[in-house]
C-alpha cells in the first residue's frame, strides 16, 4: 500500500508540474500575440499617415499618380542657377569658375626636382589673397569615345570589302578573266580583309578594356569664387554684375595659372560645356560610367525632367532608320548580282550562237519538210550539218595556228 501512495503523490507532483508549464506557455503565447498586433497598428498608422502626407504632393489623373517635376525643382536640388560664360553662377549670388590642374609625377622626379616644384608650390600659396577651393574627383577611364571612332572608320573599309567580294565572286561566275587578273583581284581582297578584320579586332580589344571599371583617373581642380557683395551697394543690372563678375573671376584664374606653372603644373580654364560634364560625374557617378553626358544630350535625356518624348517612339524611329539602311544594301547587291547573271547569259547566248542558228534552221526544214519533200529536207539538214562540222573545225585549226604563233618568237 506504502508503494501505490508513494506512486500516487508521484503522479500528483508530475500532474500540477505540466499543468503550471502550460499556463506559462499559454501567458507568453498571449503576450507575444498582443505584441505583434501592438506593432501592427503603428505600421498601419504610419502608413496612413503617410500616403495623407503623399497626396498633397501626388496629383491624380485617369486613375494614375504621378509626381510633378521640373527645370525649376532639378535646379533647386543641384543648387545652381545655371552655366554660362564659362562659369557657375549660384542662386546665392555667387559666382564661381574652375580651373583644370594636370598633375606632375612627383614620385619620379629627382630630388633637385621636388625641392623646385615644393617651392614652386609654396610661393603659389604665398600670393593667394582670396579663398580658393581644391576639388579632386576621381573618374573611371572612359574608352567610349575612342571606340565610336573606330567604328565610323570600320564602316568605310567593310564596305569597300563587301564591294571587292561581290566583284570577285562576279569575276569567277563569269570566267572570261585571264589568271593573272583573277590573282591580283584575289590579293587585293585578301589585303581588304585583313584590314577589315584587324580593325574589327582593335575595336573588340578596346570594348574589352572598357569594361574594365579598376581603370581610374584623377581630375584635379581648382574653384575659384566671387560673390555678388564684392560689387559694393551700387545699383548695378545682373548682366553688368555677370560681366564684373567675369572679369574678376577670369583675372584671378590667370594669375593662379602663372602661379602654379613654377610647379611644373599646367592648367586651363574650363569652359560652359566642360564644367557641365563635371557636375554630370558629380551628379552621376555610377551612370557617367555608362552614358557621357554628350551621349546623353543627343539621347534627349535632359527632356525627362519636362517633356520627354517616349522611349519606345525613339526605338521605333531608330528601328525603321536600320529597316532602311538594310533595304537599300540588300537592293543594290541583289541588283547588281542580276545585273552580273544577266550579263553572263547575254556572253553564254552570244558563244553559243552558231548552235543556236544551226539547231532553228534544222527544225525550220523539219516543220516544213511536207512542203519542200522530204528528200530535199534530208539534203538540207545534211549540208548544213556539214558545214556547221566544217566550220568547227576550221576554227579550232585557226585557233591552233594563232596560239602557235602568238607562242613563237619574233625575229630582230
């Protein structure tokens, strides 16, 4: 009796145990839940506070959102004005221009030459009496512009080779061109498609090497500033100011230029077109890898922030220009192949024409064979395939001579 007590209370232990952990394990499941939703509640919040925030900003049209940008708002974002006259100009009333410096290879040069240009350098700062910046921007070799190069000088020597191609093989149709002629064609064929296929190689090995984006290049700049209080409170026009302004500005650039070259460093002043390539690879680091900004311009990409023209309409009118280019090539080959089996039938038809005059006159006889007699067709045919015989023969004889004599030599 002692064992099934003692069992009993064992089992009553083990019962009260399980049943405290599964109100626990039901207490934290509730908690949790109630959490998750806690934090449900603000996401759905946020979100709704959100999209109330987004509509006053989003216009709606046909269903659609959309958000308004333009020139003005890209403008504020990049905080300029605008470029001209080869200089920045600010909303602020600053004026800024900026002078390309093309760095020395301190590291080789001898000692005498680091002392020259560490001085050079020293006097540079020396005689600086107004606030320059220095600006260092580093770029990934772009190659794209020299394969552009190739590839319009690709296009006049496939040409040419596609040419002197059909020419050959219009040459061999034929078969009217001596052996010597046939070679020299062959060689200058030949020639051509080395030429053709050593440029498609440079242009393949140049594509290569542009993919490369470890290949980086080093810009170094100086910004030059002036700011629109150094006029004085005279009531001046913003053209006058903009003239000061350059004139001041391109004073300054010169006398740091002459500065710097004790340095061994030359430099130049960029113009309009140069400073916006440089606020493009500011503005574009990943993208100006890809696209230039001139490639961009031409593409109509400056539109986008407006009135841009829709991409598939640019596709399409590219597509039907290539359409046409195709078209006009394949016509003028087709035309002239016709044009050269033409030709070859016309030089067939005109060697064969004995054979041709002999057969008609056979079958002229034969159709009217009732109407002359027989015999007389018989006689007829017979004498004209004799003297077609005849006349082979006396032109092989005559052939014959001439070759021999064209092979003797003269006497002196």
């Amino acid at each position: 009796m002692s064992n099934a007590d003692g069992l009993t209370k064992l089992l009553t232990i083990l019962l009260i145990v399980m049943v405290v952990v599964l109100v626990i394990l039901v207490a934290v499941f509730i908690f949790l839940r109630m959490k998750s939703r806690i934090k449900k509640d603000k996401v759905q919040g946020n979100k709704k506070d959100l999209k109330t925030k987004d509509k006053s900003k989003v216009g709606i049209s046909n269903n659609k959102t959309y958000k308004e940008y333009t020139t003005e708002s890209i403008f504020k974002f990049m905080d300029f004005k605008k470029i001209e006259d080869n200089m920045i100009i600010q909303e602020n009333g600053r004026y800024l221009m900026i002078i390309e410096c093309q760095g020395v290879n301190y590291d080789l040069m001898s000692e005498a030459e680091k002392i020259s240009v560490e001085q050079g350098f020293t006097e540079f700062l020396n005689t600086l009496r107004f606030p320059v910046q220095l600006y260092i921007q580093t770029r990934t070799v772009n190659l794209q512009s020299s394969i552009d190069g190739y590839k319009e000088r690709l296009k006049p020597i496939e040409s040419k080779y596609n040419y002197m191609e059909m020419q050959y093989i219009n040459m061999q149709k034929e078969g009217t061109y001596t052996t010597k002629q046939m070679q020299e064609a062959y060689y200058s064929l030949v020639k051509q498609k080395n030429l053709y296929e050593y440029t498609k190689d440079i242009i393949a090995d140049t594509e290569r090497m542009s993919l490369n984006h470890n290949v980086l290049n080093k810009k170094y700049y100086i910004v030059v500033p002036y700011d629109k209080p150094d006029v004085g409170n005279t009531n001046y026009s913003d053209e006058e100011i903009q003239n000061m302004a350059f004139s001041e500005l391109y004073t300054k650039s010169q006398s740091i230029i002459r500065a710097i070259m004790s340095c061994e460093i030359t430099s130049r002043i960029l113009n309009s077109e140069e400073i916006a390539e440089l606020l493009y690879n500011a503005y574009n680091r990943e993208d100006a890898d890809v696209m230039s900004i001139g490639q961009a311009y031409r593409a109509g990409y400056e539109d986008l922030y407006s009135t841009a023209p829709d991409v598939l309409d640019k596709k399409m009118d590219l597509l039907d220009r290539k359409i046409k280019e195709d078209a006009e090539r394949l016509a003028n080959e087709k035309v002239a192949e016709a044009k050269s089996d033409k030709e070859k039938r016309y030089l067939e038809k005109e060697d064969d024409i004995d054979d041709l005059i002999t057969e008609l006159a056979k079958n002229m006889i034969q159709e009217n064979s009732r109407y002359i007699g027989e015999d007389i067709a018989e006689s007829a045919i017979e004498k004209i395939q004799n003297e077609d015989k005849n006349s082979k023969g006396g032109n092989e004889d005559e052939n014959e001579n001439t070759t021999r004599r064209r092979g003797r030599p003269r006497k002196s």
